[in-house]
C-alpha cells in the first residue's frame, strides 16, 4: 500500500483523539472554534472546564455553558459517554465530546461532587495543577504527596469508570496515585523530562510506572514542554518515538492542549498575581505556541515514514485510548 493510502486509511478508520483542550475554560469561549479539530479530521475532544486556581462554582457555569451548546448543535457535536457512542459519532461525522477537569479544587472537599461531574460529561480529573491541593501535590510546589482526600477520590473514580489523570502532578504524588488506582491513571498531556527538562515534564521512571499500571502518555504540543521552541510535526514524533520506546506502543497517544483565544475580563490580573503556579524560572517571558490539530494527518505522515509500524501509529493516533476508554469508562 502506497504511503499516501495508509495515511488515509488511518484517518478514516481510526479514532483520532486528542486527550484535552488548551483554551481558557470560561462561559466566554467561543465554541465555534471547535470547528478546528473537525476540519482537521479529529474525532474526540476531552474540553477542559476548569483548573485548581478557578472557584468550583465558575467551573460548575462553565460546564453547564459548554454542556448546552455542544447539545444544542447535534448536526455536528455529540456529547458521548462511552467508546461506542464515539464511534457512533465518527460514524455520523460528528466531534465526539467530554470533558475534564485539570485538579481536585473543584470539588470543594466533597467527595460527591466525583459523581455529579461524571453525570455531566466529566470522564477526566487531573489530581493537582501546579500546585498542591486538598488531595495531593502540584509539580511546581512541594510535593506533601497523596492524601487520604485523595484516595477516596481514585476510589470513587475507579467505581464510576473515569480516567484518573495525573498531568501538571508533582512527582511522589503520581508515583502514590499509580500505586494506589485500581485501574489504568493516565498522563492526558505530558512529555518526557529526558527531551526537555521543564519542570512539568516527567521522568523515565514515570513514563515507566504509567505503563505498568495500564495507562497512557499523551504528548503534548506547546513549545515550552516539547523544548528548542518547536511545536513541529517532527518535534512531536521525538517525543512519540521516545514514549515509544520506553513505555511500549500501546502506552502512548495525543493530548495537545491546543487553545484558540478567549477573551476572558480580568484574566491577564488573575495570571499576574498568581505567580506560584506558574514559576517564572518555568516560564520566562516569550510567547507559547502551539502544534495545531490540523498537523494530525501530518504526524501520521513523519511517524510511519520514520519506519513506525501501521498499527502502532493506529494506537498513538487514537486506537490505544480507545482501548483504555472500553477498558475504563462506564
């Protein structure tokens, strides 16, 4: 088969995911961009609704707002809940949709709130953004580790079928939440510390214990974690073929944290006079960039013309979370 048409049966076959969103999560965003990962062949999105340094309640509005407009535009968006109903949606050429939310604060201490989200469309938490919170530590803060909060968390999201996620997670406390989970925790976007030495990044020896637990590494795509300022298709297949090597094919897949601009009021103040979460040593002044969606036929094309074979691409671009979502998701 010519490359071209291995490209092409990969697209139309495959459930192209991509494991989170980057843009702000406020009722202002402009959902018509979700246009972007459509035209460029994407399948399934997981819409981040909110972050530890958001009150609960604005993350609450905001998944309430994105909630009705996704369910108000059934032509070409399905909120789904299981791996059938996003081939369902590919099927009908629909943006298959769910969302996540990137740390515990969002809970408000309650361990019932795991199961509210759930209803609504959550089938993600990250445990920790950058900072520690009520159920375990950030990894730009000192890491206190995995809190007994914290483990009735993973309990309940085991119980209900959700990814539990440990992406902008301090060290010790991914190392006690892998241990701890009874079922596959995934990494949705992070890179290998060993291709870029940024504080988010992980180590080897996480790479390693996500593989052991099931899991799955989502590369993410913003040139301060991919490093020497790309954002490249290329520069993605780096860390891929990394992943790759040390966690085994089924272990990795795609979160690009791609954000289109929200103009939110108020919010250049809220980032200035919140600092600690992102240390300016971690992000010196310049601008972030993005690889886009629309470079996903791209990197299908660099990875299998670098030798990768057809059913590992399958897994990275899409087939290996798939798995883990009928393995997972209830």
């Amino acid at each position: 088969m010519k490359l071209d048409d291995k490209i092409r049966s990969i697209l139309d076959s495959e459930v192209i995911w991509d494991a989170h969103s980057g843009f702000m999560p406020d009722p202002a965003a402009d959902l018509n961009n979700l246009r972007i990962w459509r035209e460029a062949g994407v399948d399934y999105l997981s819409i981040d609704v909110g972050f530890d340094l958001l009150a609960w309640e604005q993350t609450v509005a905001t998944l309430a707002c994105f909630r009705h407009w996704i369910m108000a535009r059934p032509d070409d968006y399905a909120l789904v809940g299981s791996a059938d109903d996003i081939l369902a949606a590919k099927a009908q050429r629909k943006l298959a949709v769910t969302f996540d939310i990137e740390g515990m604060n969002a809970l408000n201490g309650r361990i019932e709130m795991v199961e509210f989200y759930h209803r609504l469309g959550v089938r993600q938490i990250l445990f920790a953004y950058n900072r520690n919170n009520l159920a375990g530590g950030g990894c730009h803060d000192t890491d206190a580790g995995l809190t007994a909060f914290g483990r009735q968390v993973i309990d309940e999201m085991n119980r209900l079928g959700m990814f539990v996620d440990v992406t902008h997670t301090g060290y010790r406390t991914t190392m006690e939440v892998m241990e701890y989970s009874r079922r596959p925790v995934i990494f949705s976007h992070s890179n290998p510390k060993a291709l870029c030495s940024h504080g988010r990044n992980i180590t080897d020896d996480q790479i390693r214990a996500c593989a052991g637990t099931g899991g799955i590494i989502g590369v993410v795509g913003l040139n301060r974690f991919l490093g020497e300022g790309r954002t490249d298709s290329e520069r993605l297949a780096d860390h891929i073929e990394y992943l790759i090597d040390l966690a085994g094919p089924p272990h990795v897949g795609i979160g690009l944290d791609y954000a289109f601009p929200v103009e939110v009021e108020g919010i250049e103040d809220i980032i200035a006079s919140n600092p600690h979460f992102w240390p300016k040593s971690e992000y010196p002044e310049g601008e972030t960039t993005y690889s886009s969606p629309g470079q996903m036929a791209e990197l299908v094309e660099v990875l299998l013309r670098r030798g990768q074979p057809e059913q590992t691409v399958r897994g990275v671009m899409g087939g290996n979370f798939m798995r883990l979502a009928r393995e997972v998701w209830k």
